[in-house]
C-alpha cells in the first residue's frame, strides 16, 4: 500500500492513543471543537501528501522533475530507474528494487512506513516554499485527529468521520488499522482495548512470492479476539496475465490459511499503485489497469471470494487509474490531507485512510489510522438473508443496497427490504427474492398479511408475464405494462388444477366478488370461479366464456357449476347455475340454454337425444319459449 503499514479507522488521538481523542459532535448543524486550517500541508517543512515524511537537505542535479519520489531518500524515472536522491545514483540493492525475476517487498523503500508516491517537481517547489517561509510550522489547536484538520465526530447519532470543513466522509465509521510484517508481533488485545475496531491484514505481494510472515498470526488473532478483518494484496502486474496469477496466489494462500469468505468482515482489496521493481515499468495507461483489475476480479471470484475492493491514492487515481471500471471498484484511499480528494467511489462503503502517523498501545512504532464506513445509512444484513444477498451479488447486484432493517413475521419467516426487492428467509434451506414490480404487485396486494412469504422465486412465464408463488396465493406482472395481479388461495388451486398458466394464461385481472358467494379470476383464455364455504372451483375457458359474457355473464346465468364439457361433434357446453353455455369448434356459434329451457333440454334426452343448440332462445310470444337444437327443438310456456 503506499507502502503501506497500518490502518487504523479509530477515534483515537494521531499522536496518543485512540482514546485520547476528543469525539465533535455533528447532528443538524456541523458543530466542533477545533480551529479548522487551511486545505494546505501541516507544516512547511514536510513533503507534499506526506505529513511526517520530511522534505531533502540536498537533491542531486540529476533528478529529473518528471520523476517520482517514492520514499523519503528513493526516486522513480519514468523508466522504471530507482535512484538515490541525495546522489542521483541508480540503486540496485535487491532489497529495495527486486531482481528480474523477484518483486521486492514494497514496505521495504520505506521501512515499513507509508509513503504516498509525489512528484519530484512538487518537491522541488515545497522546498522553496519551506526557505522562504523558516521552515514555519501549522499545529492544529486539538490535535486530535490528523495533521490537516480532518476529523472524527457523530452524526445521526453515530461515530463519523469529517473533512476539515465538517463535510461528512463516512457515517457509522471504524476505527482500522492494516498491518504487515513491519510491525512484528502485534498484541492485540491491547491494540483492541485501544480502540482498534477492525483490521485490514496483507497477506503478500506480486507473485511466486512468500506470504508476508505475520499473516497467519494476524488472522488468528484477529479471529480469536472477534476483530473484524480483511485482505490486502500488492499489486506487481503490468498486464491481465500477471492479475490472474495474482489472484490465484491470494486464493491459494487464503485458503492455506483458513480464510473463507464467511470470515471477511471487510473485503479483500487490490493494491494498485506505483511500483519499483528491477526491469520492468509500471502501467501508466487506464485500459491497462482496467484489465487487470477485471483479470485479478475474476481469479478471486472463480475461488468464491466475492467481496472485493481497489486501494489506491488519489493522485494515481486521478492519473493511472483514472478509468470508470477501476472508480466502480474502489473502496479505500489514501489521501494524507484536509479533505478526501476522490470523490468517485463506486459502493456505499469506503475507507479513508487519512494519516500514518498514529500511535496504538500493542504497536511498536506510527501506524496508518483510516476511518471506514458509509455514505448513507448501512443497515446490517444477516444470517439466511446475507448469503441470498450475496449470491445475487450484494449492493452490485439485482437488489441494490439494504433500506430497511430485518422483520420478523409469522412462523418463523424474516425478510429484509433492499433498493430492488426483497429477500424471505425461514431456516436455513428456504430463502426467496421478490424483485421490482413482483413487489410492488405483492405490496399492492395485502403482503404478508394476506398472501404469506414466497415459496419461490420469480418464474419468466413467457410472453412477458412474471410470476411469484406465495403462500397464499401467487403474485404476477407483466413486461412493458402496469398490470400486476394476484391470484389468491382457492382460486390459485382452481387455476392450477385447470392448467395452470399453459391452459389459461396469465391474469388479466384481481379477484372479484360476484356475489352469493362466488369468486371469480379473469385470465387471457378463461376464467377461474371458486365458490366460498365449498371445495367446488370451475373454469369458463375461451368460447364458453365469451359465449357466458354474451349471454348476460354473471346476473343472468350464475356462476358455472362445473368445468367444460366435450360433447361430441365439435360441441362443448359449460354449465352454470342458470344455464348452461354453449359452443362448436370451428364456427362462431355460441348459444346458452337457460332455465326451464335447460330442464326441458335434459328431460328430453338432452345432447344425446336432442343434440347441440342451433340458435339462441326464441320469444314465440303469449309465454312461450323455444329452443332449437341439431335434431328438433324444445318449447316451454312460463
């Protein structure tokens, strides 16, 4: 990491312990307790970005100003040539730049300091600006948080962390720190007990390498003492291949030393910034960069880890880096000043780590603190809900971020609301997702209360409709329309014991009460009718209903008492409490038999007899009434 070191996210004192600091609180109207500075370095005689690293006595004439300085006494060309900066001489320590064939331990350039990389021209100009002002310096009258003025405090009632004008970074924040090797043995049970709220461990760098020799210590430390923690890798790749066998080696070696994904409270973060190593050159084009970050992404998620994050700087952010998949992935940043500079992050969640000169009890030596947590608010998710969410992908994914917290229901069912849907979870073998518009017609529809958890996830139809099963009933949408219907307990049986959505298509519209104890569901190709108090549910199909609507539906021949008939010869008749409807395969002929004329049809031998109607009713006049069929006609006087 910028050479980086440690991280500490803490409410603790830069120069003291965590509990030293002094919390601002900031609720309605940004209120503290310490006189802001300028958005400039804290003192004139320290380097640019760089607050505890101090500017050079001497620089030779043969730095170049298009280098970059690297550590406090080590510059980079262009070329990927490492010099002394006092003599101007290329250095070939092996320990600092590598071989050929073997990265260097990044930490060691500045041993085991963080250093942001900056360039020798903005070097050149603060030394200057250092004779002339004596080397002046600007204390912070509080100096409780770093030397820029950037601060804790609360808001909304938690820890947050500010920028020197009270401009919020992160609300529910922690205080985290990153370690390696460099800082030996850490103890920590007192770094805990000093405010340490997390960690982030390196695990190693490049490839083919050892892993970095306290991070089967750090892990299990952490792990035994409840500190949340993540993974950081430093990144030596100058193209896609060099990612992936990166990414294969953070998998091989968390697994080696017994990570799982389920461990990872914070994610596993990429380390991409300027490197030196002994014949090759950084990256400097964004693309480039891209398909790495994609390449290691890749190897990562392939191994099951999921949850994952770009680190970097802001100036090789705005430089290198500067590319909108890289912004999409970045989650934490160095920034040692007033403010935040990066103001692109892609995710919710974000780190900022803001100076590396804290002091922690259980650590030898300064320590970077970073403040991690959220934008807006972070509602946590848990148990059967976290792994559904994390398989559809997270806050990146289908449903978006969490935006209310866990509701317990009935019968041991809990759901959690998020941007785009919501996950239902009994136990630990039953969790579904309604989505979208399948939620808002389950809302629209009673919810819970009327139609129970899901029992499944949304099914494509076809033809554009959507379906959600529910306990009680079954929730649907169709693409590119508003229509969202439900299709509710008894009349869901009738509908699936009559074919389901292959014989009666989608809904078209709810339940309606008919009256007398009748329900009806209209379809596409039918209707689904339920009687209340009864186990009787019947469907009127196609023809036979378009020969019920025409023949005065409901208020004229009641509701059916039994599904469709195939009568022969082309015939089907649906019979209803009134009468009964009629139609003929391959005519337009649809005809109903009604009352005294439907008794009299049947008295006298019915289809079988009589055959199938020809006509509609006739008023003969003087009470009488005619029916003509196939084979002769009924009359009955009323």
């Amino acid at each position: 990491m910028i050479a980086l070191s440690v991280t500490i996210a803490l409410s603790g004192s830069v120069m003291g312990s965590a509990y030293a600091m002094q919390d601002i609180v900031i609720e309605n109207s940004p209120r503290s307790s310490y006189v802001p500075v300028s958005d400039a370095q804290a003192s004139s005689d320290s380097m640019p970005d760089n607050p505890n690293a101090i500017l050079p006595g001497t620089m030779s004439r043969n730095i170049s100003d298009t280098s970059t300085m690297v550590s406090e006494k080590l510059v980079v060309t262009p070329e990927g040539d490492v010099q002394d900066i006092e003599t101007g001489k290329s250095v070939t320590d092996s320990q600092l730049v590598g071989t050929q064939y073997r990265q260097p331990d990044p930490l060691t350039k500045t041993n085991g300091e963080s250093f942001i990389p900056v360039s020798v021209s903005d070097v050149k100009s603060a030394v200057e600006q250092s004779s002339l002002e004596n080397a002046a310096t600007v204390r912070l009258a509080k100096f409780d948080s770093n030397e820029y003025g950037a601060h804790w405090g609360t808001y909304n009632g938690t820890k947050a962390f500010f920028d020197y004008k009270n401009n919020l970074f992160a609300q529910q924040a922690r205080g985290v720190i990153d370690v390696s090797e460099w800082q030996h043995d850490i103890d920590w049970a007192r770094a805990k007990a000093d405010g340490v709220e997390g960690a982030i461990i390196r695990l190693g760098y490049g490839w083919g390498n050892n892993a970095d020799a306290k991070a089967q210590r750090n892990i299990n430390e952490c792990k035994r003492l409840g500190i949340p923690f993540g993974i950081y890798w430093y990144s030596y790749a100058y193209d896609a291949n060099c990612a992936r066998s990166e990414g294969g080696d953070v998998v091989a070696k968390l697994r080696q030393m017994g990570v799982s994904p389920n461990d990872l409270k914070y994610p596993v973060y990429y380390d991409l910034e300027q490197w030196t190593w002994l014949g090759h050159a950084t990256p400097t084009n964004p693309t480039v960069y891209s398909d790495i970050a994609n390449a290691w992404y890749s190897a990562l998620q392939s191994g099951g880890y999921k949850n994952l994050g770009v680190y970097s700087y802001t100036s090789y952010l705005q430089g290198p880096l500067n590319n909108a998949n890289i912004y999409a992935k970045t989650r934490w940043v160095a920034q040692y000043g007033a403010r935040m500079g990066f103001t692109a992050f892609g995710t919710n969640d974000r780190g900022w780590q803001y100076t590396s000169s804290g002091q922690i009890n259980g650590i030898s030596g300064s320590v970077d603190m970073n403040a991690f947590g959220s934008k807006m608010v972070n509602l946590e998710v848990k148990g059967e809900i976290e792994k559904e969410w994390r398989s559809t992908g997270a806050e990146k994914g289908a449903l978006g971020y969490p935006v209310e917290a866990e509701t317990s229901f009935p019968d041991g069912w809990k759901s959690q609301r998020f941007q785009n849907g919501d996950i239902w979870a009994r136990g630990s073998d039953r969790s579904f997702v309604i989505k979208r518009s399948l939620r808002d017609s389950w809302d629209s529809h009673g919810g819970f209360s009327r139609l129970g958890a899901p029992v499944a996830n949304e099914e494509d139809m076809g033809n554009g409709y959507w379906r959600q099963r529910c306990e009680n009933g079954d929730v649907w949408t169709r693409s590119g329309a508003w229509s969202k219907y439900a299709v509710v307990r008894s009349l869901r049986d009738s509908f699936n014991k009559n074919g389901g959505y292959h014989a009666l298509g989608g809904p078209v519209a709810d339940e309606e009460d008919m009256g007398n104890g009748y329900w009806r569901q209209r379809c596409e190709n039918g209707d689904v009718w339920w009687a209340r108090g009864s186990d009787r549910s019947f469907v009127i199909k196609r023809s036979l209903r378009d020969s019920w609507d025409s023949h005065g539906g409901f208020s004229r021949l009641g509701a059916p008492v039994a599904n469709e008939e195939d009568m022969g010869n082309g015939y089907w008749r649906q019979r209803c409490e009134n009468g009964d409807v009629w139609t003929r395969s391959g005519a337009w002929s649809k005809y109903a038999v009604v009352r005294s004329l439907r008794d009299s049809f049947n008295k006298n031998g019915g289809y079988h007899a009589l055959g199938g109607p020809v006509a509609d009713e006739e008023d003969m006049g003087n009470g009488y009434w005619r029916q003509r069929c196939e084979n002769g006609y009924i009359r009955v006087h009323i």
